[in-house]
C-alpha cells in the first residue's frame, strides 16, 4: 500500500492554521496601519526567503535531490528575497515605485511557492530534504497565506501597479 508523504498533511494544517491565525488576527490589525506599517513585516518576511538556497546546499538536503525541484526552488526564492528587500526600501523611503514592487514580488513569489511545491510533489522531493523538511512543513503555509493576504491588502486599499 502507498503511503501519503507525511509533508502533505502537515502543510495542509498548517495552511489552515496560519489562515485562520491570518482572519482573526493579523489582517484585521493590517487594515488599521498605515501602507507603511502594514507592509514592512511582510516585506521582511519574504526578504527572508534566501532560506530557500538550503534546497541546493549539500550540508542540509541529502545527495540525490531533484535538480528538477532544487534550483528552480533555491533560485526563486532568492529572487523573491532580493526583490522584497528592494520593495522593503523603496516602501519605508516613500517612493512611488513601491506599490509596483509590492505587488512584484507578491506575484513572483506566490508563482515561485506554487511551482515549488507542485514540481517538489512530481519529484518526491521531500525525501531528499533532510534539515530543510521545516520549509516546506512550516515556512511555506505561512508564506502562502501572507501572500493571499497581501493580494487582499492591495486589493481592499484599491492600490493598483499605476499609483
């Protein structure tokens, strides 16, 4: 009988948990700050994603990881941490390109999650991950939610690339 990965239940809770954490408390408390405010802790958040690069450090995955899976991983993750940290200063200097950066790297790095764990499922990656398994289990339910969360944000402020 093939069992289920065990990742696939652990990140569906987490999913919920981190939406619901997202509904009753944390979105409802961005609403209230300013642009400023509010985006910053997400911005820093994704500017944290260069964790991403443990997918292609042999000290942490285990020989054998799907190429297919880690460097696409490793990489968009590094572009979605690079770009964040360019929207984090752009936002906190008041430019006017940050709102276009904002949602920039929202798309970018919601694209990169989704297509990380869809090629790490076809690639049974989560078998090679070794240290880095709390990425996928933990990190990425979170980021996926402050993502939707972010699509809400810029939405519900009527903030558009234009502004």
């Amino acid at each position: 009988m093939e069992q289920i990965p065990l990742i696939t239940p652990i990140m569906i809770g987490n999913i919920i948990l981190f939406s619901l954490m997202a509904k009753w408390y944390v979105f409802p408390g961005l609403k209230r700050l300013t642009l400023i405010e509010a985006f910053t802790p997400i911005l820093i958040l994704n500017s944290a994603r260069f964790l991403g690069l443990m997918f292609i450090s042999s000290d942490v995955a285990k020989a054998g990881m799907p190429e297919a899976f880690s460097i696409p991983a490793a990489y968009g993750d590094l572009l979605t941490a690079i770009l964040a940290g360019i929207a984090l200063i752009a936002l906190r200097n008041k430019s006017r390109s940050a709102i276009a950066l904002i949602w920039l790297v929202n798309i970018v790095g919601l694209v990169d999650l989704l297509y990380a764990v869809t090629i790490g499922v076809l690639n049974n990656a989560t078998a090679y991950m070794g240290a880095a398994y709390w990425i996928p289990a933990f990190i990425v339910p979170g980021l996926l939610v402050s993502h939707i969360m972010t699509f809400k944000l810029l939405r519900d402020r009527g903030l558009t690339s234009k502004r």
